[in-house]
C-alpha cells in the first residue's frame, strides 16, 4: 500500500517537472526544430537531472511494487 501511494506522488512530481521543462523552453510542445545543438545550463540543466533522477526512482518503485504485491 505504501509503495502504490510512493508511486503516485512520485509520478505526479515527474510530471509536473516535465511540463517545467517544456515551459522552459519557449518552444511549443513538440520542441523547436533548431538544427544546431544547444547546452543546457542551470535550471534547466537541473530540472533535467531531476527528471532522470525521478524516472529511475519511478521504475525502481514499480518494479518493487510488482515483486512484493
């Protein structure tokens, strides 16, 4: 029961930091269609770790979810 409700809350967190990040952006919701790479700095460059972060905790919590249920 505890890990469903961890795994709600984690997912509504990923989500949220994922639409941060689209936000951040400027660029619509599909991305920009820029051909030259760009480096992500700051915030950015931390909401990104942040979100990686978060999808391994995600996957992590679902797999023991479903080992242990």
């Amino acid at each position: 029961m505890a890990l469903n409700i961890l795994q709600i809350l984690i997912s509504g967190v990923l989500i949220v930091v994922i639409l941060m990040q689209v936000r951040e952006s400027g660029s619509g919701l599909f991305g920009s269609a820029q051909a030259s790479y760009r480096t992500r700095r700051g915030l950015e460059k931390t909401l990104f770790q942040f979100t990686i972060i978060l999808a391994a905790v995600f996957l992590l919590v679902s797999i023991l979810s479903v080992r242990f249920f």
